[in-house]
C-alpha cells in the first residue's frame, strides 16, 4: 500500500497529486522512499553518497544525489570489468566541491564535482583499515615499478620500498613485477591513506629463526647444501638455509684460480663442507676441495727429490715461475734456478704461461704444500767442463761485458765469464781504470791465467799476451848513467813521475830535482814539461826507474863521490841496526 501521509510529506502538492497518478502504489512508495533518503543524505565536501544517474552522453554521466543539485561523473571511472551506468541506476560517488552561486568550478553543467573513483579506493581503504595493522603480515601482487620502490595491490595500493624488497637489493627490482608476494605491514598514515611494507623484514624474521635452528644442528665435518648468494674477489658466500658461509677462493680447488667465478655462479646450488663454526659470532667457513682427496698426501712418494718431470707454466712473477705439475700440486721454479749461463732479469725472459717444461724436484715440503723445482738442473752445467774449455794458459777470445774500478769482465760465452784484473792489463803503464785501455763491447785476446770451478771464476790476462819487457828489453834499452828525455806526467809531495816511453815511467825523487832543498815539486817543474834525466838505477823486481835531473850536468868525479858518500850511509846505518839486534833499523833505508 502507498503511504500517503509520506506524499503528503511532501511540500509541493502538486507534485504529490501527479505522483499519485503516474505510478502503481508499490513503485510510487520505493521512489518515495528513495527520494527522502537521498534527501537525508549529508551533502559536506569529501562525503560519499548515493546518487541516481539521469542522463548520460559519451564523456559523462548526470547524476542526481539530492539536495537540489547534480555533479557529473566521467565515463571512463567505470572499469572495462564493470556493468556500464544506465540512466535510472543508483551509484556511490565522493562529493569533492559544492556548488556556490556561480556553480561548480570543474563540472561542465556547473553543478557539484563528484567521483565514483576515489569513492571506491574510499570505500576500499575504510575496509581494509578493518583487516589490516601494522606489523602484519600481507599478501599482494606488485604493480609497476615507482620511483624510490615499488606499487603492491593488497587489495589497495601499497608503497613497497627498494631498500626492503630483499636481504640484498637485488640488480633490477622491475623483475619483481607481476609476482605475488608476502611482507610486513611497516607503517599505516590513516590521514594520507598510505601504508609502507617490507619484504625484507618478513625474510630477516623468517632467517633468524632459521639460523638458530641451523646453528643447532650444524656440525664441523658435515656436507651441506647451499645457495650461492654474492662473489667476491676473495670468495663466494653460501646461504645454507638461514644462514650464510663464507667459501674462500682458496678453499675452492687444490689447483689455482684467478676468480672465485671460475668455480661458482650466484644461484647456483653446491655441496660444501663445514670447515669451521664461530657460533659467537655466527660465521662459517666452508670448503669445496675438501670434498676431494688432498693432492699433497704421499707427495714425496710421487715427486721424490732429484727426480724428473714435465709441467705446465701457470704463473709467472718477478722472482720465478709456478709450475703445474698435476691438478693442485704446483711448484716454483725460482729465477736462479733457470738457467746455468743466461743472466735471467725476469721470469718471461724464458717462460711463458702456457709453456710445457722440464723441471727436476730441488725440495718437498709437505707441510708447507711447497714444491722446490729447477729447470736448469735438467741440462748440463758449463762449468762442469769449463777446465776442460778453459785450460790455464789457453789463448781465448771474448767481448768485454763490463767495466768496473777493478777490471774488466769478458764474456767468452754465453753466461762464461773471466775477469781481467787492472793489473793484468800492462806490463808498464800504471793504469787507474779499465777504461783507459779497454771500452765495452770490444773483442779482445786474452790468455787465461787460473779457472776456479767451485767458485766460478776465470781470471784473464791481457799483458802476458806478450812477453815482460822487464826480463830483458827495459834493462837493455835503460842503463844507469844514461841520459834520456822525457815527460812529467804526474807531481806528488815525494817526487815527480817522468813518462819515458809508452806505458814506462821513472820516479824523480824530490831529492834528485835540483842542487838546492826542494820544499815543493812545482815549484820546480810542471805536468807537461819536458825534461832530461839520469838514470840512476833500473830495478827489475820492483819494476822501477830511479832518475835525477841534478846530476844531468855532473862530471865522473861527482858521480864517484855521490857514490861513495852514500855507501857511507849505508854502513853507517848497517853498523846502527847491527847495535840494535834484532829490534830492526832505526832509520828507514828506503
């Protein structure tokens, strides 16, 4: 039955009257009804509201929500999942601006604006606000990819942040996107309808209870399954199950690598052995060689000392060469040990990585996992036979190498030296350094004057090339008395050296340069001056020429009384000494 005492209600009654007469009673009494709850709705702005739709074109719709006013709803607020709106159809929609005397700003009949959008992530928020708190935990799948994180849809669009996507944030968090997850409600802002999670906290949770069961049941010895999570230049870390090992590169193969990537890949599942556990600190160290029997077991046995074998160069450094001789057992060829002659300065000079060679075990230690190898030792020593080359006596030739202060080395093979003491160079000239005779680089003819093998050394003669000159041709060619001419070639503060000839020199003594005392050789002479001389003795044992200037000019007589007065000294000084005992001279004889 229709109420009439609700038409009559009604202010305009007119409007009752034809009310009465368009409609049956039942459908006059529900649009009665509907028309006083609309208009009993609150109409404040950024209210929700139930509204009729009463007209619609291709961009809007016209809704009805009472209070004498009407808003416009865009057509694409409805989804391609929903029924599309028909006139007559009842819609919830937010009021977000009222009408005022000039009508409303943003809707085209200048009327209320309205949004059937944000009343449903209204109406969404207010019921998930029932479900859900923080530090609980959701279910959502993500969205898209938004700067700072990522969009999950719970059931609302949740803010899940780069930094708590996982334990480590992984390349690209993009390839999370379409995947269902779980996380930890972090923070809920009612006011700006905003709710933070964390996938991270949830796994950092679900870890911790993981890891006190692991560190429970671990054990040093066990073989464990894990995950390879990270590479580092130093080795790889292992998520066991809760917790993470550390796989050091050199607990990876007996044999040598570079990288820990040239054993493991991240994500890749492996069999490690439990080496070691710090439960204070909850570190694990992990194996993989120890997998496998160690290579270095019964190594004396396989590769005993002085035996022979051939390698594989696998490293080459400043000081030597490691060689492979099996997978994990390596040695080091040091650079002292490659070669009997070639002045090696570096390793690569003979080697290569890669190069196949021939070495012979020097040394094992087992303890150390250290092999000692020489390369030289699988071929002949030279100087095993340097004797039988280099007999004393023998004429050689050779390139001079280098110079020092003390002489000169000649190289008369490759890595056979002798060395050519200054004093080997001439018979007679007083020489102060190799370069003045010799320069490198120069062949020369040498004879060989004694072989060291031991030592290694071959001493060389260049003057006994020819014959010595002071057996015979000197004390011929130079008489005392003689008068000669020659050259000062250098001034002391005992004498001056005359140059006679190439290479011969005499002493002057400071004596023997004039009638008069002599305080001071250049005061008489200079380097360069050419002067005469007498010789005055020619001694062959110590290779000297005594010479005056003075007695250039003294007749016979003088000479025997210069003689004469100094065998007196002589006896006088014999007859002192033979006073003294044998307690020796008093005064010098020289």
């Amino acid at each position: 039955m229709v109420n009439r005492n609700l038409i009559r209600s009604l202010e305009d009654d007119t409007l009752a009257n034809e009310l009465l007469g368009l409609a049956p009673d039942e459908e006059l009494e529900d649009m009665l009804l509907e028309a006083f709850e609309v208009e009993q709705q609150d109409f404040d702005v950024n209210k929700i509201v139930i509204g009729r739709i009463v007209e619609l074109n291709d961009e809007w719709a016209l809704v009805d929500v009472g209070f004498k006013s009407e808003g416009t709803v865009p057509l694409n607020e409805w989804g391609p999942d929903e029924d599309p709106p028909v006139v007559g159809g009842n819609v919830q929609v937010l009021i977000e601006e009222m009408e005022d005397e000039l009508g409303g700003a943003d809707d085209p009949y200048g009327m209320i604006s309205l949004s059937k959008r944000k009343a449903e992530k209204i109406v969404q928020w207010e019921k998930m606000m029932e479900s859900v708190a923080e530090d609980q935990v959701v279910t959502g799948t993500v969205i898209r990819k938004i700067k700072g994180g990522l969009l999950v849809d719970i059931g609302v669009n949740v803010f899940l942040p780069g930094s708590q996507v996982d334990i480590r944030r992984p390349g690209d968090i993009g390839d999370f996107i379409g995947r269902v997850i779980q996380a930890e409600v972090l923070k809920i802002d009612d006011t700006r309808r905003n709710i933070v999670i964390s996938r991270r906290s949830l796994i950092e949770k679900q870890r911790e209870e993981d890891r006190a069961y692991l560190m429970q049941e671990l054990e040093v010895g066990q073989i464990r399954k894990g995950i390879v999570k990270n590479i580092a230049d130093f080795g790889a870390f292992v998520d066991l199950g809760g917790i993470d090992g550390l796989l050091h590169i050199t607990d990876m193969s007996w044999e040598r690598i570079q990288h820990p990537s040239e054993m493991v890949a991240i994500d890749q599942e492996i069999d490690v052995k439990v080496l070691h556990i710090d439960r204070e600190k909850q570190k694990i160290a992990l194996g993989l060689k120890q997998k496998e029997r160690n290579p270095w077991e019964s190594i004396g046995e396989r590769y005993e000392v002085g035996s022979t074998h051939t390698g594989e160069v696998v490293n080459v450094m400043s000081y030597g060469a490691f060689v492979k001789l099996e997978a994990g057992i390596e040695g080091l060829v040091h650079i002292s040990e490659m070669s009997w002659t070639k002045r090696v300065n570096h390793p690569s000079e003979l080697v290569s990585i890669g190069d196949q060679v021939e070495v012979k075990i020097l040394g094992v230690d087992v303890e150390g996992q250290q092999l000692s190898l020489g390369m030289k030792q699988t071929q002949d020593n030279p100087w095993d036979i340097v004797m039988d080359k280099y007999p004393e006596g023998a004429d050689v030739t050779g390139k001079i190498r280098n110079l020092t202060n003390y002489g000169a080395f000649v190289e008369l093979e490759e890595g056979i030296d002798g060395l050519l003491h200054v004093s080997d160079m001439s018979w007679t000239r007083k020489i102060s350094h190799p370069s003045e005779v010799l320069e490198k680089g120069q062949e020369i003819n040498c004879k060989v004057l004694s072989v060291d093998q031991s030592r290694r050394r071959i001493a060389l003669g260049l003057k006994q090339m020819e014959g010595d000159p002071w057996d015979n041709d000197i004390p011929d060619r130079y008489q005392p008395g003689q008068v000669i001419n020659g050259k000062v070639t250098k001034i002391t503060n005992f004498g001056v050296f005359v140059g006679l000839e190439d290479g011969l020199e005499g002493l002057l003594h400071i004596s023997e340069l004039a009638d008069h005392k002599v305080e001071d050789p250049e005061e008489v002479v200079k380097v360069g001056d050419e002067i005469e001389v007498k010789i005055l003795r020619v001694d062959t044992e110590e290779r000297k020429i005594g010479l005056s200037r003075k007695r250039v000019e003294w007749a016979e007589d003088q000479e025997e009384a210069a003689a004469e007065e100094e065998r007196q000294k002589v006896s006088e000084h014999q007859e002192l000494k033979g006073g003294l005992g044998d307690g020796g001279p008093l005064i010098p004889t020289e």
